[in-house]
C-alpha cells in the first residue's frame, strides 16, 4: 500500500500532466467539512465538497457522492435517486482498497486509482453554482482548487468517469 505521500505525489502528476490549471495549497491536517470551511483560500466563490463514500448493502457496489458543506446527507434521497436500497457508509477498507483513501481525504481525486470503474461518482447539482471547486489530492494537507470547467470538463474526462447528478431536497 502506497503512503499518504505517495498517493498525493502520483495524483498531482497526473494533474500536473494534464496540463489543466488548478491552484495548490498546502495547510494543516483538515479532517473535516468544518476544519475545510476555515481556510482562508476557501470563499463564496470556491465550493469545497462534502464527500460521501456510499455502498450497498452487499458492498458489492460503491458511491461516491459530493454535496455542498451546507447539505445534509440523506441516505434515502441518493438511494432512490440511484434506484439502490439501503446505501450506508463504505468500510474504511473499501476506501482505501478501491480509492487509495482514508477518512478525512476523500476526493474524487480517487478514483485516478479505480482504473475498473467500481465507484460511481454522484453529485448534488448545486455543486457547480460557484465559480470554482476544491478537493483534497488525496490527502488531507493540501486542497486543490479548479474553475468548475476545468474539473468537469477536463479532469472528469480523463478520470473516465461518467457522473451523476442527483437532485437534493431542500
């Protein structure tokens, strides 16, 4: 198993070697949505996702979802809106299997790492409202941020991943 170090180095050369403009920044640890929401590169203009690593009960089939930092998660509104009952949290295992991931630096990033295509990226619509978007590269010392166009237009892409937007009920 790669190091934290290793993962985010491999993700951001990738990143670098798309040639798509994104900003790094490096901070303390952020575990969290709130620990997120403090840091000074973070604004009206930038939305930093909540990410929700999502399976079905047999964990045979994995989620990953994006909400804004406001939103609250509600499992039965993503499971019916992905036609799948009873969708919980994944095992920490299955983060880091599938993912490379651990808690507290869940990105789509990710999925760089899901060359099979086990994990279905979702998406609550009103992500892209801001101009930009921010994610860890998989660790949770530093965040990338990306206009939204270069993320779902360019990353998204070359993930080779075909997201899916879910409609959040207010």
């Amino acid at each position: 198993m790669q190091t934290r170090d290793e993962v985010r180095g491999e993700v951001l050369a990738w990143l670098n070697g798309l040639r798509l403009p994104f900003r790094l920044y490096e901070h303390e640890r952020a575990d969290t949505i709130a620990d997120c929401l403090k840091m000074p590169f973070i604004n009206e203009d930038v939305t930093i996702c909540k990410n929700v690593f999502l399976c079905n009960r047999q964990q045979t089939s994995y989620y990953l979802m994006l909400l804004r930092p406001e939103t609250p998660f509600h499992t039965a509104v993503v499971s019916k809106a992905l036609g799948v009952s009873r969708l919980s949290f994944a095992p920490e295992e299955a983060m880091g299997e599938l993912l490379h991931l651990s808690p507290g630096s869940v990105s789509p990033l990710g999925l760089y790492f899901d060359p099979l295509k086990r994990v279905t990226l979702c998406y609550e619509t009103a992500v892209r409202q801001t101009a930009e978007i921010a994610f860890h590269p998989c660790d949770n010392t530093a965040t990338v941020i990306f206009t939204q166009d270069t993320f779902w237009n360019g990353v998204i892409p070359a993930l080779g991943v075909t997201p899916v937007k879910i409609e959040q009920a207010e």
